[in-house]
C-alpha cells in the first residue's frame, strides 16, 4: 500500500494569505529582523530543492530587489547622467 506524497505544495496560490504574512512583517520587523527572516526562509527553502530549483530562485530573488530598489535605471547601471 503506497501513500500519498508528502508535500505542502500546491497548484493554487493563496495570495491573500501572502499579502497578509507580508503585511504583518512590514508592520511587525525591523529591516535588520526582515533580512533574518529572510534568509532563514531562504535556507529553509534551499533543504528542498535541487539545483536547478536553486538556481531559479536565486535569479527570481535578484530581479524582485533590483526591481524594488529606489535607483532610478539610469544609476544603476553606473550611467553618468550629470553631464
């Protein structure tokens, strides 16, 4: 008798859930506090996946704090604009 795979994966997102959990942090952490839980999501996360899974959210995560940060596009490249 085989039994169903253990997992928390699911096909359907809970985006309420995940705005909430993201609101309690904003309203809750400190940004030093925000960057622990970050990572130990991060390492939690890494116990799970293989490398290319690995790969993939490194590459998600740079693009997310690139696409977040205040810099405009012209700085952040190390464009000189003040000529």
């Amino acid at each position: 008798m085989t039994q169903p795979p253990r997992t928390t994966e699911t096909i359907n997102r809970d985006n309420a859930t995940i705005r909430d959990i993201l609101t309690q942090i904003r309203e809750r952490l400190s940004v030093p506090d925000r960057a622990t839980l970050a990572l130990g999501l991060i390492g939690h996360l890494a116990t799970m996946m293989n490398r290319r899974q690995m790969e993939k959210l490194m590459t998600e995560l740079q693009d997310e704090a690139q696409r977040v940060q205040d810099v405009p596009p012209a700085r952040q490249r190390g464009i000189d604009t003040s000529s």
